[in-house]
C-alpha cells in the first residue's frame, strides 16, 4: 500500500536524482536495474527472497524480448543455454494443424528463444554485476508499505524479522502480478483467472521439432503445451524441455495430490496426441510425481503506470494469462522504455511529468493492445464453454488462409505490436548508443 498526497506527486522537480529503489528482482526489476546502472543512477534493489532462486516453468522470449535483450547486450550469452525457436504450431485432435506461426514471416532474421526461469535470471544478474559500483542488492527485505512525501519515498519492510526504512528519490514498483503496493487508485481490474496450469521440466522432446513451440487442443477444455527451453547454467548440457497442462484452478490442487495423475494425463493424451503420449509415459516413468508444479494466473489493468517519482512495471502492472507468450517479454519493454525515459534527462535532473509522458508514449497503448487480445482469446482456450473450442476451429481455419492476417499475427506473437495496425521496429528497441 502506499501513502501520497495528490499535490507531491503532481510537483515537477528538477532536483538532480541520486538513488532509486526497484522493489522485486524478477525479470522487469533486474533488467531495469541494469538500463538504470549503466546511465549511473545509484540502484537499490530490495528482494523479498534470500536468494536469487527463480523458481517456475520455462518461457518463450519473443523478438520483441529479444530485441531489449540486444539492446542490454546479453542475446550471445542467451542463445548459448536457451534453445532458438523459430514458431508455434498448435494440433487439433483430429491432426489437423490449427495455429502455424513461425517468426520468419515477419521477418527472416526473427526467432524466439525458449529459456528456463534460472538461466534468464542468471544472464540478467550476470550482466548487472557489471555495474557493481551502482548497485545495492537488498535480499531477504519484504517491501510492506512505501510513503511519499516532499524530499522523496520512503520504503518501508522486514528484513530478518526487523522493520526497516529507507528514504529514496523515486521508487519502481517490480513485485510481480500479486502486488499489494501498486497504488490502488490506478488499478481497473486485479483478479485471478479461473484457469491455470500444471508444468514440469523434462529432458528435451525429441520426437517434436526442438525448434518449435508445440500446443495441442482440443475443443477449450484441453490444452497441452511443449516448449523447448534449452539448459539451466548448472547442468549446460544437459537440454530440457517444458510441459504445461491446462486445467480450471478449482482442480490444480486435486492434480497434485492424486497419486495416479500421470496415468490420467497420458491416458488423455494416448487417444488424441498417440506418439507424444508414449513419450510423455517413457520420459515420467523415472520421476518422483512431486516434479509437478502448478501456477495461476492474474488480469490486471491500470489506468496508468506512473505519476511524479513512483513507477509500476512488469506483472504489478499489467498481469494477464500466459496464453500470448508476452508476460516476460512485456516486463522487458517496460524496463527499456524507462531506459529510454531516462536518456531524455542526461543530468538526471528529471521532470516526472516529462519522464511519465514519454514512457507512456512507449508503453501504455501496447500494454492494452496484448491485454485485449488476451482476454479475448484466453477463453478459446481455456474454457468450461461449448462453444468457444468450434468457434476458434472454425475462425483460425480462415484467419490462417489469408496472407495479411497470418503476418498480423506473426507480429503479434513477436511481441512488436503498439496498436491493431502499427508495430515496432526490432532494430529501434535493439540498438544502444554508448556514451563512451
Ligand atoms: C505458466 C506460465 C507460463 C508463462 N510463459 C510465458 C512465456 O512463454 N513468455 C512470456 O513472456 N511470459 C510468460 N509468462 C509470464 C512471465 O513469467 C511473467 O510475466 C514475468 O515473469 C513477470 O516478471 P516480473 O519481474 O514482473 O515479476 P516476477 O517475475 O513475479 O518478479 C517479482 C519479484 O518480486 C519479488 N517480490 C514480491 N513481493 C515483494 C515485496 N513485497 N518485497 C520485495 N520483493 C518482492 C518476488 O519474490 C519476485 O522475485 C508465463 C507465466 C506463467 C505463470
């Protein structure tokens, strides 16, 4: 929760900035840490967890990821643990491919990188250690409460059992799609979604094509997934893959607990997807069954993602279902676009109302552009209804047989869109211009 007066947070100032708290290192607070460090803002980052220990199913970065990953200088080191993906193909139960979208027909150059939660982390942290002199970690520190007041923020936690505050110019709300300290006055919609999902990691799936992300369905009440996700920096040989399982939330915990889960799976799949089955059976005979984990989703939407020295990124701000592959990828552009943010003051003397504007610019149509079209086709998927399944069948069919639509939603998957009709430019996020 936080505590702001409206005349504070709507004051310009043009005192110069010195430090500034990004509360939660997961995948937008860390990179933003780093487009901070390297224009020499000092960075505290305060984490809930004692270690940087990224549980969760692997991800799909899209180009759009990518491109920041570019413009961060860590793609090289990406590509050599995560596993390229070059599109996803989506099969019906009768065989028939539903969705069959490969980044080329966006572009030649375009792919995806299919990435474990640990190694994503471990490049991020890895490339934030070069900015050692900017960064202050903060593990183990539960952000409760933060207070704005005329000479800044203040932070307010536990750190050990201890309560704990700290004062800082401005602060980046990063904790992820549960947030309780995302000003309430900004939030349109925060609720669970009705469905979530089971997933494991297995080794590779090599009956499948490794460089595609496979999703089989049938009608909306079943929905598996396989995506190759490369290794985890431990065990650099070692290739995996990730399995997602769909399922309303009312039946995850009953998932995890039955002791004959598997065979109910499998014996699911064996009548619709036979090859995928036997492997699924041959690779989860070894398993302990507790290697199934579950996760669940959440919609949020705000009327606005800052206001004088307070920010809200990443899932805090706009958590929505996985199905468009974006979660990750969105917390990235938001990062770069408060990098880019930054750039516009070179003195670090910041004008908020400036600095809010331009990120806006770059982010807000884009956030409601994915989170519509989430909520829109989330239900094709995952859904109690009749009719939804048929309908996608019969949509996607004909939306698939037209050139124009298939690159739209090429672009979409890509993760460039900004609207309906205009996208990003891969090269415009990617390139950086050192001041060196
Ligand atoms: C099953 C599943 C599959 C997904 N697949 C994809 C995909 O293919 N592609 C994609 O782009 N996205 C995907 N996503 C979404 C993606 O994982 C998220 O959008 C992304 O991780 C959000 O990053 P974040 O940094 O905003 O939040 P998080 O990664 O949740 O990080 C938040 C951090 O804040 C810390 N924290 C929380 N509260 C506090 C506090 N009070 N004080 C201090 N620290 C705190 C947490 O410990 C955590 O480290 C998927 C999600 C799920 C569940």
């Amino acid at each position: 929760m936080i505590q702001t007066s409206p005349q504070i947070l709507n004051t310009p100032t043009m005192k110069k900035i010195n430090k500034i708290a990004i509360i939660g290192a997961g995948t937008a607070g860390l990179a933003t840490a780093i487009l901070f460090a390297r224009q020499e803002i000092q960075v505290t980052l305060f984490e809930k967890a004692e270690q940087l220990q990224p549980v969760g199913a692997g991800l799909l970065l899209q180009p759009a990821g990518l491109a920041v990953f570019e413009h961060l200088g860590i793609l090289e080191n990406t590509l050599i643990l995560g596993a390229m993906v070059t599109g996803l193909e989506g099969r019906l139960a009768n065989q028939r491919l539903l969705v069959n979208s490969h980044y080329r027909e966006v572009h030649d150059k375009y792919y995806g990188i299919g990435i474990h939660r640990a190694t994503l982390c471990h490049v991020l942290k890895s490339k934030l250690e070069a900015y050692d002199a900017y960064v202050s970690w903060k593990m183990g520190h539960e952000v409760n409460r933060l207070s704005e007041h005329n000479h800044g923020i203040t932070v307010y936690g536990q750190y050990q059992m201890q309560d704990f505050e700290e004062n800082f110019d401005a602060v980046i709300i990063a904790n992820g799609a549960r947030s309780h300290l995302r000003p309430q006055a900004w939030v349109k919609v925060d609720r669970p979604y009705p469905w979530g999902a089971v997933w494991n990691i297995v080794p590779e799936c090599q009956i499948l094509d490794t460089q595609i992300l496979h999703q089989f369905y049938d009608r909306s009440q079943i929905m598996m997934g396989i995506l190759p996700t490369g290794a985890i920096p431990e065990k650099p040989h070692q290739r995996l893959s990730s399995i997602f399982w769909s399922l309303p939330t009312r039946q995850l915990d009953q998932f995890l607990n039955h002791p004959n889960k598997l065979n109910d799976l499998i014996h699911q799949i064996s009548s619709r997807w036979t090859p995928v089955s036997h492997w699924l059976e041959q690779i989860t005979q070894n398993q302990s069954s507790s290697s199934w984990l579950s996760a669940q989703y959440r919609d949020v939407v705000m009327s606005k993602f800052g206001q004088g020295r307070l920010g809200v990124i990443g899932d805090a701000a706009h958590a929505m279902s996985p199905q468009l592959g974006q979660g990750a990828n969105m917390a990235l552009l938001d990062a770069w676009a408060l990098g880019q943010a930054l750039q516009q003051f070179p003195d670090h003397r910041i004008e908020w109302n400036k600095f809010w504007q331009h990120y806006h610019q770059l982010r807000y149509s884009s956030t409601q552009f994915y989170q519509s079209l989430s909520r829109l086709l989330t239900p094709l998927y995952q859904s109690d209804s009749a009719w939804t399944g048929p309908f996608r069948d019969f949509s996607f069919y004909w939306m698939y047989q037209i050139p124009y639509l298939r690159k739209q939603m090429a672009i979409t998957i890509s993760g460039l869109k900004t609207n309906p009709l205009h996208h990003l430019d891969y090269s415009d996020v990617a390139q950086y211009k050192s001041k060196i």
